[in-house]
C-alpha cells in the first residue's frame, strides 16, 4: 500500500524569477513532495516552466493545472 501523495501548485509568488521558481521547485522536491503542478494564470507559460523544473529535479512529478491548448501545436503538446 502506498502512503499519502502530496503535490504543491506551484505560482510565481508574485513576480518571482524563474531561477527562484526553479530553486522553490527543487526545495519542495527535497522536503519530499510528491508532484508540482503549473499553471498559465501565473504569467509564465506552464509547459515551459514545466520543462525547466523537470531538467532541475530527479523524482518529483510535475503537471500542468491550467494550459492552452488551442493555439498550440500537438508535438508541443
């Protein structure tokens, strides 16, 4: 049986920089949560800020919450 998973939606924190959403990302990961999750209403495009939390973190599992997909095209997806 598998404990309780724990995930975070992770915002800008109002404004904060990328490197800092990475470095909050990574902590997170290290305190043992079990996924991040990123949403467009935080004004940074959550698949890339998506894209670049995954290249920093090891095991953390990490979503989209909100994203569109209308104007995107389906390999982006």
């Amino acid at each position: 049986m598998q404990g309780i998973r724990i995930g975070l939606g992770m915002g800008d924190g109002g404004g904060a920089s990328i490197d800092a959403i990475v470095a909050r990302c990574q902590r997170a990961e290290a305190d043992g949560f079990a996924t991040l999750w990123f949403a467009n209403i935080f004004g940074f495009d959550a698949m890339t800020l998506a894209a670049l939390v995954g290249r920093e973190t090891r095991s953390v599992e990490i979503g989209t919450a909100v994203a569109p997909t209308h104007s995107r095209h389906p390999l982006y997806m």
